[in-house]
C-alpha cells in the first residue's frame, strides 16, 4: 500500500479573527490509490480532537484493507489540523521570531481548519472530494465542508456530532482548560514542563462524557483498583474508576501539547453553524447518532438532521447502537462502518459537481 506523507506549505493564512499567520504548513498523509480526477475516489477523514493525519492508526475499521475505505479502491487523506501538534501550524511550531508560538498563537474556527486542510489538499492536486467523514471535532470540519465548499464534495458524513457545541460541551472544556492553566508548571500560558498533572485532569473531565453511564457502570462499579486495589483496605485505595481515569491520563499527557488542547476545544466552543443551513448546498448530507452519547446526543443529532433537511438539504439520520456512549465511532469502528456501507455503495456516490 502507498503511503505519501508531506509538509505542505500554504503561506499566509487570514483567519476569521483577523489575524494573520505567517508561513502556515499543513501535514498531509496519503494512502491508497492516485486520486481521480473528478474526486469521486478521494475520501478525507478530518481528525477529533487529539487526532493526527495519519488515519489508519486511530480509525482501523473505517480504513484499512478490507475496510470501510480500502486502500485498493480509494485515495485516502488526512491532515493534520492547523492548531494540532501533530506536524501542522500550531503552538508547538515556532513563530517567525524564532521560539514556539505558545500561548501566542492566534484563535482559530473550524472554518480556519478547513480553509487550511483545502489549500494543503489543492497542492496535492486534489480539488473534489467523494466523501469527507469525522467524528466529534471531526464531524463539525466535514459539515464545515459541505456548507462552505459544497461545489467540491460529493457526500459529507457527520457522526457522532452536530451543527453547534451544546453549553454542556463548552463548559467541559472550559473546565478542562482550567485544570490545565491551574497546573504549577502552567505559568501564564508557558510551561517549561508538560503540565501533566493538569493534562491528566482536563482528560479525566472529558473522559466523563466520552463515555456512557451505562459502560461505567457495567465496567467498573464501585469495585476497588484492579491494578493494586486492595479490597480490604476500600476506604483507603481508590476504586476502579479512578485507576481507569488515571491511566488515561497518563497517557494523554504523553501525546498532546497543551496549548494545542487549547487551542482545538475553543475552536470547538466557536463552531455554530445554525441559522446558515440556507441555502441548501449540493452535498449529501449523513449524520449518525449515537446511543448514549452524552455529549452529542442522538436525539440533537436527529433534530439537526431534520433542521438541514428542512433547509433542502439531502439529509438523512443514522443511528449506531452502543454502549460507549461518544467513543464508539473510535472504539466501535466496525459496527459504523456496517451501518455506513449501504450509503457508501457505488450507485449512491457520485462526484462532485
């Protein structure tokens, strides 16, 4: 399987804050196929938050051999977002004076990701898309894409998101901002350090919505730590849960640039699409719910399917059963690909106009 993986410089970058970003570079992983010429073989796959460009390794199921999108059928694309600290323009890059960006570097809206990953993606050569597909932060950039280059996108897969972050979700991340900027090694938005200790928080805060209710409480119940809980020792040593919260933590804080956290969940606060489902674009429109999810509920994303449909929008609502709660489109990739495949199938796709 051919695997292309490049810096891709875009110049400067006008942000909808007005600010402008000098000398901005977008990491872009390519598998698969040559793209068509018309698009109709191009998938591109918009990371969640913490993602990176390189979608086999977060979304095996969705794409892979034999997967939903096969690398023998299709040209398969992702970028790293602008913001990210994954090989794009972010606080962890340097800044034209020579040091990292930092706590300096400029708000950003999914409609600046987007603006970005479209430049990086024409200088690859590739101007029409068959399918854009995200989950989370990942499904507000391929809505993103279907209402502001609609002309370019044959079908656009929203899952396990929306048109808008629900108070629920910015205060979350507001929150997990917080535990961050309250870390001792968090001065004035440097950090010398990583700041574990806040970063381990700030995941603790998302995980609680992250997950379903339903699978904290099957898993883990009030059962002592599994790794070194001592069941007669309860009220001393922390319960199961609190081990799982940890060890995610541990591990979050190794992978991700603080400021980048924060970065990407304000872009996430800032993305509102409704109101401007007018005029309805020429774009496929599915969105998927999913059970449990505490943070995009099914019932949200059907009423947002039905208010784009409303706007004549080609819009139509799929649900995916699961335990998860949000991570299924990540923990249970090969359910949501089952449920996809139909509206995936060769009839139903055409390119871009």
């Amino acid at each position: 399987m051919e695997v292309v993986e490049q810096d891709v410089a875009i110049g400067a970058l006008e942000l909808a804050s007005g600010s402008v970003l000098p000398e901005v570079v977008q990491r872009v992983t390519r598998y698969g196929c040559e793209p068509a010429a018309d698009g109709s073989n191009v998938v591109f796959l918009p990371h969640a938050l913490t993602g990176s460009s390189r979608v086999l390794e977060w979304w095996a199921g969705i794409v892979g051999p034999g997967a939903l999108f096969d690398p023998a059928r299709w040209c398969i694309v992702g970028v790293n977002v602008l913001g990210g600290c994954y090989g794009s323009t972010g606080p962890p890059t340097l800044a034209p004076d020579g040091t990292r960006w930092g706590p300096r570097f400029p708000v950003v809206t999914v409609g600046d990701l987007v603006t970005a990953q479209r430049r990086a993606l024409a200088q690859f050569g590739i101007e029409r898309l068959g399918v854009v597909i995200g989950g989370s932060l990942g499904g507000f950039q391929a809505l993103q894409w279907a209402h502001e280059h609609g002309e370019q996108v044959a079908h656009a897969i929203v899952v396990g998101a929306f048109d808008h972050l629900r108070a629920q979700g910015i205060a979350q991340n507001g929150a997990a901002r917080d535990a961050i900027a309250l870390d001792p090694a968090f001065r004035d938005g440097w950090y010398e350090e990583q700041p574990v200790a806040g970063l381990k928080l700030a995941r603790a805060i998302a995980t609680l919505t992250y997950k379903s209710e339903h699978l904290f409480e099957h898993r883990f119940r009030n059962r002592p730590d599994r790794n070194g809980g001592d069941p007669s020792r309860q009220l001393l040593d922390r319960f199961d849960v609190e081990g799982y919260l940890a060890h995610q933590g541990e591990v979050f804080a190794k992978r991700i640039d603080a400021n980048s956290y924060r970065t990407l969940t304000r872009a996430m606060d800032l993305f509102d699409l409704r109101g401007r489902e007018r005029p309805a674009g020429s774009t496929r429109l599915t969105f998927v719910g999913i059970a449990g999810d505490q943070l995009y509920p099914p019932e949200h994303v059907w009423s947002c399917t039905a208010r784009w449909a409303d706007a004549g929008w080609d819009a139509a609502y799929r649900h995916l059963p699961s335990d998860h709660g949000h991570d299924a489109f990540l923990a249970e990739a090969g359910n949501l690909a089952d449920l996809l495949r139909a509206d995936l199938e060769p009839g139903r796709l055409t390119a871009a106009r």
